[in-house]
C-alpha cells in the first residue's frame, strides 16, 4: 500500500466530522464501514468483469464518503479509479490500466477505517474532580 504523505486521515478533518455528528459518529462511521465494503465488491467484480461502466458509482461513493471523515489518500484513490474509469466508457477501452490500484484499494480502505473506528472507540478521559478541585 502507498499514498503520499504516509497519512491516512487529516486530523483537522476528522476532528470537524466528529464535532459535527456528535454522537452520531460511530454511527455513520458504521454506514461507512457497510457502503464501503459494498462499493468495493462493486469495484473489484466490474474490475474482474473489465466493466468500467460498473465501476463509477462505487468509486463515486467511496470517494465522497471517505473525503466526509479526512480520509484523503482512499478519496483520491477512488477518484483515480472513478476518472479512469470514465475515461474508458468514453474512449471504449477496457478498464485494465485501472487493476493496479482496484488492488490498491481495499488494503488502503482497510487501514483507513481500522484508523477511524480506533478514533471512534477512544473516548477523552476526565480525571475525577470535585468542589474546589481544578479539572484539567
């Protein structure tokens, strides 16, 4: 598995995400787990069936739904993937050039949402505290 940059999630952007659901994030992080998993059996079969019509609506999903939590390195990817598959519906090739990183992909998405469901599970620790004691 390679990516630029050797990061997984932006923290800034998973920190907006998380602010923004609130607790519903481990929640939708559970759709995400589920339509992702989806999108890419979707991805891999129209890869093996050299289908690239069948390939640009997962790739679509994943790339907007991975970009919601930061996870910018698997948005790009599926972007990639979306693109070149695009490409391909419009000149009538076969989407072979696309394998390398339909490979690429499930490990990267398997990293990326191990990441994120660890985030999920942390939860901040407050030390007990009481009248007149300062919390920090």
């Amino acid at each position: 598995m390679s990516f630029e940059g050797g990061v997984l999630v932006d923290r800034a952007a998973l920190a907006r995400a998380r602010a923004e659901l609130g607790g519903e994030f481990a929640r939708i992080l559970g759709y995400f787990r589920e339509d992702g998993l989806k999108s890419l059996d979707a991805i891999e079969a129209a890869s093996r069936d050299e289908n690239a019509t069948a390939m640009i609506l997962p790739a679509h999903t994943l790339k907007g739904e991975a970009g919601q939590f930061g996870a910018y390195p698997l948005a790009a990817l599926a972007e990639k993937l979306e693109t070149l598959a695009r490409e391909c519906v419009e000149w009538h090739t076969s989407p072979v050039e696309c394998v390398p990183d339909v490979l690429e992909l499930r490990p990267l998405f398997e990293a990326t949402l191990a990441l994120l469901e660890r985030e999920a599970a942390a939860t901040p620790l407050r030390r007990a505290g009481g009248f007149g004691r300062r919390l920090s």
